[in-house]
C-alpha cells in the first residue's frame, strides 16, 4: 500500500528565506507526483506536476524535483512571501485513466512579514 | 475564481434530513471526484466517476448516494448523516485520456451535522 509522508508537518520562517519542502513515498511504481496549495477553507490549487520520466518542473519562485528511485521529491519555494502562507500538499498517482491519487500529510507554512 | 463549481458552500443539517451537493465543471473533463476532508487531514477519495459511470467506490457508507447525471454534472445525495460526517466535501475534476494534466477541485461544501 501506497503511503505518502510531509516533512515537516509545519514550518514558520520570516518572508524572503527560500525554503523546501519534503515528499517522500513508499512504492517508487508512480504514474506522475503532484503538489497543491491549499488556503484554510478552500479547495486544492495544482502547483506543479512532475511525470515519472522527468526530474523537476519549475514555476515562478517554485521548483519541484522528484527522484523516483528514492521515493522522494521536494517543493522549493524561492524568496518566500506571506501570501505563501498555506498548506502544501503532495500527491503520488499509479494508474493512467482517472486520476487515484494518494495523498500526503501536508505541511503547513506560515510566512512573516 | 476555480473552475470546478460546488453548492453549497455552507451546509447545516440534522440528521434526519435529506440534502444534496452539487459540483459542475465545463473543461471538457470526463473524470470526476468526491473527497472528504477533515479538519488538518489530507482529503479521502470518496468516488470516481469517468464517462458519468461510478468507477470507484471507497467502501463508503450508503448514507452518502453518488449520481453523474451528465458530463458536466456531479451530485451527492446525503441521508441519515451521522455528526462524524461533518467534514470539507471537495469536488475534482480531470481529463481521462491526458493523463498528465492536473486534477482541478472546487472550493468545497463545509458539512456540519447537528
């Protein structure tokens, strides 16, 4: 069974530290990995998505890297704001078709002016 | 704004009502998804709809009634709730044959049962 962990589970850090963010799973068979952004109340936002053949995708001040063999990857924040303040999940997928993913635990920034 | 819609956004009810909630999407998506979410949990895979049929159950309980009555539409029909079902409800969304497009959610319905 797949299972899926964040470390750590919440992070504090003044605004403008460049920070990562930690995925690790179990079972390396995984189809692609996503992170998502979530504010308290609200629903997922899809931040970034790595297939299995890729080692890391980049958006703005966010890079994702994923090192399938070892059942890792990691969210790189650069510069952070305090609009990054959220909780950031990961989510490993196994099938093609619709999308079963597993979840992790989620880490929870907080980012200070 | 998303573009995965649900209704309600805030729903309280007794439980010995009826309700539903709602979830459409016009993104062309023939994927669709229930989670539940409790408070500082990741979400729970409820039901997977593709091409409007249930492709996946989750063991959960029959007081929680799925219904895909078109491609745009998803629905879920509550009965008999129980308070440990007060929780988030998200909808998602997702192409089928693009496998490597993300999975778009809704804001949520916020459940509370009394």
């Amino acid at each position: 069974k797949q299972e899926v962990t964040q470390i750590p589970a919440a992070l504090s850090v003044p605004e403008g530290e460049n920070l990562v963010l930690n995925c690790s799973f179990t079972d390396s068979a995984i189809y692609n990995l996503q992170w998502f952004r979530q504010d308290p109340g609200k629903g997922l936002t899809s931040l970034l998505l790595i297939q299995s053949s890729q080692r890391e995708q980049t958006s703005g001040r966010l890079n994702a890297s994923l090192d399938k063999s070892s059942g890792r990857s990691t969210l790189y924040i650069a510069a952070s704001q305090p609009g990054d303040s959220a909780t950031y999940l990961c989510a490993v997928r196994r099938n093609t078709g619709f999308q079963k993913l597993v979840f992790g635990t989620g880490t929870r920034l907080l980012v200070s002016p | 704004d998303t573009e995965v819609t649900q209704t309600p956004k805030h729903l309280v009810m007794g439980m010995t009502n009826k309700k539903s909630l709602k979830c459409e999407q016009h993104m062309g998506h023939r994927a669709m998804y229930w989670y539940k979410q409790k408070a500082k949990k990741p979400p729970e895979l409820m039901f997977v709809y593709s091409y409007e049929k249930l492709s996946i159950n989750e063991s959960v309980p029959s007081r929680f009634s799925p219904e895909c009555p078109n491609s745009s539409l998803l629905n879920l029909h509550l009965h008999a709730l129980q308070p440990e079902d007060s929780a988030l409800y998200l909808c998602a969304s997702s192409h089928y044959r693009d496998s490597n497009q993300p999975q778009h959610f809704g804001d949520g319905t916020r459940l509370s049962i009394l």
